[in-house]
C-alpha cells in the first residue's frame, strides 16, 4: 500500500514560522530572569555528550550510528533539553534572514533525537552566543553527516529534493536556538556553511527518488525501518508487530481521509510549518494532535485550506485506528522503559 504513496510536485511556498515563534515569543515572560548561566552550561553538557556518543566515525557505520540514536533517543542531556515540540530544518541560503522567514519542520522530542540529530556526528567542539535579532541564544556544534548509510535508516528519501540531500550530505554544522527565558532548545537546524570543514570527509552520493516516501523491502518488512523504531526500540520488545499492524490499519484510514494529501515530505499544500504523519515514528510523535484535530472536525481540509468534515463512518473509524495506535506506542515506550539496562 506503502508503494501507492506518490511523488506529487513540490509547490515550493514559504513555510512561515511567524506564528510558532510568535506564540513563542508571547510565552516569554520579560520579567523572567535570562538563564545565559544555565544555557552555557547546557550547551557544553551537551557538546560533550554529543562527542562521546555520536563522535567521528565512517559515515557508513551502522554500530556508530546506532550507538548514537539509541543514547540519544534514552534518557540524554539533550533530549532533556528539549522543548516538548521543536522545529528542524536547513539554514536559510539567505544568511541574513530570520528564522521568521526559514522553512522548518515540526518534530516531537522522539522524533528529532532518534531519527535526524542522530544522523550527524560531532566532534564536541561548539561556541554560545546571544543572537538579539531573534532573541535567542545559539549554540553552533561542529559537525558531519552519515550520508553513507543504507535508505532504511533515514526518516524518509533526504533526496527527493536533490538541494536538500546536498546540504545534508556536506553539513558541517548543527545549530540549537534556545529560548532565553526557559533554557529550552526550541529549532534545530543544519547548515554546510559553518565555520570549518565537517568532522569527517565522504563522498557525496545521488541515490534516486522513485517517489516513495515508504517502501516494502524483499521481505515484505515496511521501509524506512528506523520509522518503526527499529534500532530505537530493542528487538525483543513484545510490541513491535502490533506497532507494524496498528500503524498499518492508521495509514490506510488516513489515506481514506486525504491526509496524505498534505502532510508529507514535499510539502504539497504549502503549509507555514509542516506537519509530518507519514510513517509511524512522525505519526506516533503526533498522535495526541491528531485525535484531538480530528474529534474537533479541525481536519482535514480542502484544496482550499477550509475544513471538510469527514462523512461519521470514517471520521469513527480514524480515530478508533488512531486510538488503537496510540495504545499500542504508549505501551511498547513503557515496555522500553521497564527494560532499559
Ligand atoms: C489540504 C491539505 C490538508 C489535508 C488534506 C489535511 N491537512 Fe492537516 N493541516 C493542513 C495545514 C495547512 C495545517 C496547518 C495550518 C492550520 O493549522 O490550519 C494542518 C495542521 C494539522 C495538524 C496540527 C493542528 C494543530 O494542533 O496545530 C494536525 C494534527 C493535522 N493537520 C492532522 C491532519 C489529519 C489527521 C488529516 C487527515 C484527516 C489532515 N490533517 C488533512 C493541511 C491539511
């Protein structure tokens, strides 16, 4: 069913943050005190985690990487200082604009530690400073991408948009914006225009884009695997199939119901910050969201942008698969928890 999910053109607009970083902005209490002590702690908390679980390695290297995803996706100095939802996405090629006017991506905690930060590796070298412009502090790490790795293990095909996959594959640098007030990393960015060469060299490589964001491998096992949790969840835990089959039952409803009309990798319908559902890792990180859109009638909605009620029998059904998956996601992250070692 995976195989049916197709390329459509990419409309190209802008994907506004205004309103992300308004309400963030709105959130910030001046009469807070600036946490600059603690933010410069954390970033050096962090670029030292960064390099001793995600350091150089061959870009190719499978155990390096899965080394890094798993540390980073458990109980890391990162991830708790994470905001509970964060953007990611490329630096503007425009150095000077604001991040305002920079396409980015809305992720989950899990999301973004298990399945993008941890596709880069970090040498532990890193600077701090206060950017007034945005009113956020930045800490810039040195870093480099495994862009060697088999297309199972990334979120989904980088290089559906070969400008995309270029900067990914010759990034040298990871940025975090932390919000002043609360020391909390709000974006995530990358960019292969920071100061020095990545931390380690690779070839560039140009796979092609057949148009699948999901694929069945030869052994009829859904693909990306990474988007299953594989390599993040253990092998043993007892729910994984049952994760492969609610999700399975989910994406069919949600294809039933137009979602994949427009919240995918290409963005088709423009929006000001992408919301990804399509593979179960993005749709677990949004599955609360989801329900709640969708019992309030908020979604989907038409070519237009209004909202178009679905017809009972479907909008029951998307939410008893979506109800069904979130149960299932609860229960195999307890399991996790119960069991780490
Ligand atoms: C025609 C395009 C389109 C379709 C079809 C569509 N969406 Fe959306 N969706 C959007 C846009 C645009 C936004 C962001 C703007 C907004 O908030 O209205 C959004 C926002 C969302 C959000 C975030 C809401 C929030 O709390 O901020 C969720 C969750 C969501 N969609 C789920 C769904 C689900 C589930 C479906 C299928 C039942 C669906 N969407 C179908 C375009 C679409």
């Amino acid at each position: 069913m995976f195989g049916a999910i197709s390329r459509r053109s990419v409309t190209g607009g802008a994907l506004l943050l205004a309103a992300f970083l308004a309400a963030d902005a709105a959130g910030i209490d001046d009469d807070l005190p600036d946490l600059k002590d603690q933010i410069t702690r954390m970033a050096s908390d962090v670029a030292l985690e960064l390099q001793e679980v995600c350091p150089p390695a061959s870009p190719s290297d499978q155990a390096a990487f899965d080394r890094c995803r798993r540390s980073l996706f458990g109980d890391s100095a990162l991830r708790r200082n994470l905001a509970p939802r964060l953007l990611w996405g490329r630096r503007n090629q425009d150095a000077t604009a604001a991040l305002d006017d920079t396409n980015l991506t809305q992720f989950a905690p899990d999301v973004i530690t298990g399945l993008y930060l941890s596709l880069f590796m970090y040498s532990g070298e890193y600077s701090v400073e206060y950017v007034e412009r945005e009113r956020l502090y930045l800490i810039r790490l040195r870093a480099g991408f495994r862009n060697l790795l088999p297309p199972g293990q990334f979120p989904y095909p980088f290089w559906h948009e070969e400008t995309k996959w270029s900067v990914y594959q010759a990034a040298n640098s990871v940025l975090f914006w932390v919000n002043p007030k609360t020391a909390k990393i709000i974006i995530g960015q990358f960019t292969e225009r920071g100061g020095n060469s990545p931390v380690v060299d690779t070839q560039p490589i140009w796979p092609k884009f057949d148009g699948k964001w999901m694929w069945m491998d030869k052994d009829g096992r859904i693909q990306p695997r990474v988007t299953l949790f594989d390599g993040l969840f253990r092998q043993d835990n007892p729910y994984l199939p049952e994760l492969d089959s609610t999700y399975r039952t989910l994406a069919l409803r949600m294809r039933d119901a137009q979602c994949d009309k427009c919240h995918v990798p290409n963005n088709p319908m423009p929006m000001r910050r992408l919301l990804l559902l399509h593979t179960p890792a993005h749709a677990a990180g949004e599955i609360a969201r989801l329900l709640k859109t969708v019992l309030a009638d908020k979604m989907p909605l038409d070519d237009a942008g209004n909202e178009e009620p679905l017809e009972p029998a479907l909008k029951r059904a998307l939410l008893e698969s979506g109800a069904a998956f979130e149960v299932t996601v609860k229960a195999a992250k307890d399991w996790e928890a119960a069991h780490r070692e």
